[in-house]
C-alpha cells in the first residue's frame, strides 16, 4: 500500500508539472527525495522490531524485561498475611543488551540489567507486612552490569556484575513451574516461623543469623552474581565448562550439561565455589549440583544437592553443624489450551543444619504454571507448607500460597 501510494504521488507531480521547464528540476530533486524515504521505509518494515539502532555504527541494543506481580497470602499459626509483592523467584526487571560484531566470528557485547521490586517476597514477612503509606517496600538493584567478548570456536569471556560460573547450579529446573517455585523457595523466602507460644522467632540462637524460610532452605547456589572475570568454553556435545575469579579473592568451577537423549531433554550442573580466602564468609567452599530430566510423555523429574565446608572457628561449625540442603520435584506438561503449555509439580525441600545444629527445615508444595504464548505472558499458582524442628525449641507450622503473573517484553 506505501509503495502504490508513493508511486501515486510520483505520477501527479510528473503530471502537474509537465511542460513547464521552469520546475524541471525540482522536479527531479522530488522524485530522488521520496525514492530515498521509499527505501529508508522498506528497511525499517525489515528490521527486527525488538532491535534498537544505535548512533554507533554497527551496534546493536534489545531492550527487553519482565514485570511479575502477585498476591501472596501467608499462615504462621497465629496471624494471617495477604500481600501484594513482587515474587523473588523471578523479579521485575529490564535489561539492555548491545551487540557489536567484530569479524564473522569474534563479537563484541555489553549488558546492563537492572532489578526493580515493590514488596518483594524475599523481604516481606511478619515484621513488614503492613505499609500505611500504601507505597511498599521498594528495592533498586543491579543484577548485570558487564561486558562481554564471544568467539565461535574459543568462548566467552566475562567482566563485571553478573552470574558467577557456579551461579544456577543447583537450579537446573525443565518442570515448567520454576517461576512458582523451584529449589529457591523465593515464593516464601522472608518469612518466620513462630515458636509454640506464638513469638516470631527471627533469631533463635542470639547470634545474628536470620532464621527466614530462605535461609533455613539456602540452596547454597555458588558465589550467585557478583562482580567477577568469567571464562566459558563452547558447548561439545552439550557439555561445558565455566570458571570465574570473584571479588573478595573467591573463584569458582562449573560443569554443565544440556542436550538430549533418547528424546529426552536434561539439563544438568554441578558447581564447586572456593571462599576460604575471603575472610568475611563463615565458610571455606560450597559443592552444589542439580539434575532435570524431561521424558517426551511431558513427565519430568528434578533433583538438586548442596552442601557447605564450613570454616573452622565460625559459630556453626564450633557446634558441629553439617550445613545440607536436598531439593526434589515431580512434574508433569501437557497443552491442555491452545494458548500454551500448562504445568504441574509438587516438590520437597529439606534445609538440614544452615542456622543451627540439629536444626532443619522441611517443606513441601504444589505449583501450576499456564502460559499463554502470544502475549509472552505466564499465570502461576504455588502452595507451600513448611516445618521447623529443633532440639530444643518447637515451631508452628507456616503455610504460603501465591498467585500471579509474569509479563515479559
């Protein structure tokens, strides 16, 4: 339709001004005028609309992102809880991505990612439940601030804020309900438990740790992201390796695989992170892996371990406390609508000694997640209860639910 109406254009202004040599020549400056916005409109209708030009030549930027927005409603025996957060599973983001290709192999790229959150799930708990401003608790962070060099046949090379090589290692998740909930219980995380007679026990021991959901069930996931230089190698075969040097003297190892076998997909990690020489960590190296398996029926089964080295002299280990964690999930995928896939789990995580010896903390859940493909949007559901026990004090049981949405763009 532009292009006849272009050409249209063009034959009137011939026929206007036929004869009359006086405007010959604007004529022809018209007509050069409008075959250059002729082409200049045909390569943006080619252009990817997710790609922003940038003024630099040959750099391109994608900005993209996600809101997630939930009502979270919390039992701790005693008080019930509704809040409307922000889930820490998968937080509200935007990201700028830049790509500058050197040669047919070698590409140049920069990333900036930035965390923006009202009432997030990993902060809201008994003490900060009620806002009478009505403004939340707002958090601004960072999460990627980095550039990055990829080569084809060497790897990537990595420098500044972003995921360390063992950060994810204990998340491999193909069940399709991470965001409700995975080995990172962020669904939950910043809740207490109350003791039997009814107090919210933030601190047992005295001693400063935070006794949350999320700390009692850390899945001790490697150094996470930080300011750091990390290595990749390609992938062979699916499989690949990744180290990184962090801030703090901390350096870390990663082996994962993704690929498929016999039709089915598995996506695997193990991660081994070394903060001995840091000297404000309680402990000297963290071992974390986790394995996904995903069968062509849509049945699919996850499992994840972690386990810390604690330093000697810390509070924990002067008590003898094996820091543990194990997490398993049992799911199911089927395309019951045609607006995309929906998901099933139930999963169990077990915290086993992370803030005192022979402490733990169990929990078990349900999750459904519905996608809907088109709109590039996921409704999501979660039930979670969890049990704390202790040698020497007894615990109310919490329940969390969570309902939701997560938007990308």
């Amino acid at each position: 339709m532009k292009k006849r109406a272009i050409s249209l254009a063009i034959a009137l202004a011939g026929s206007v001004v036929s004869g009359q040599t006086v405007l010959a020549n604007e004529v022809g400056d018209l007509k050069i005028q409008i075959d250059e916005l002729q082409k200049r409109l045909e390569m943006v209708e080619q252009a990817d609309e997710k790609v922003v030009k940038s003024k630099k030549k040959g750099v391109t930027v994608q900005i993209s992102g996600q809101v997630n927005r939930g009502i979270q409603l919390a039992d701790d025996g005693v008080e019930n809880y509704t809040n409307f957060v922000d889930s820490d599973n998968s937080s509200t983001r935007v990201r700028f991505i830049a790509d500058a290709p050197l040669t047919d192999a070698l590409s140049l790229g920069a990333a900036i990612e930035m965390q923006v959150e009202s009432n997030s799930t990993f902060n809201m708990n008994q003490t900060n439940s009620e806002s009478s401003s009505g403004s939340g608790t707002a958090s601004f962070t960072e999460r990627r601030l980095e550039v990055m060099l990829t080569h084809k046949d060497l790897g990537k090379l990595w420098l500044g804020q972003g995921w360390s090589a063992s950060d994810g290692t204990a998340e491999s998740d193909l069940s399709g309900t991470a965001l409700a909930a995975s080995s990172f219980q962020g669904h939950a995380a910043g809740f207490y438990f109350r003791d039997a007679a009814g107090n919210v026990a933030s601190d047992d021991a005295g001693d400063g740790t935070i006794d949350s959901v999320y700390y009692l069930g850390d899945s001790f996931d490697g150094l996470s992201r930080t300011d750091r230089l990390r290595y990749d190698t390609p992938s062979f075969g699916g499989f690949s390796l990744a180290t990184s040097l962090a801030q703090g003297d901390r350096w870390d190892l990663a082996a994962r695989y993704n690929g498929k076998v016999g039709g089915s997909k598995i996506s695997a990690s193990l991660g081994y992170a070394d903060a001995e020489s840091n000297d404000s960590s309680g402990y000297d190296s963290s071992l974390s892996g986790s394995v996904s398996v995903l069968f062509p029926s849509g049945f699919n089964v996850t499992l994840a371990s972690s386990s810390k080295d604690l330093r000697e002299g810390s509070a924990l280990a002067n008590n003898n406390a094996d820091p543990q964690f194990y997490y398993t999930k049992l799911g199911y995928q089927a395309d019951l609508f045609s607006i995309g896939k929906t998901s099933f789990s139930v999963d169990y995580v077990l915290g086993d000694e992370q803030q005192e010896a022979g402490e733990e903390m169990k929990g078990y859940g349900f999750q459904a997640v519905q996608k809907i493909q088109q709109y590039g949007t996921e409704l999501y559901f979660a039930l979670s209860r969890y049990d704390r026990e202790s040698m020497d004090t007894e615990y109310q049981s919490l329940t969390v639910g969570m309902l939701g949405a997560r938007v990308k763009f």
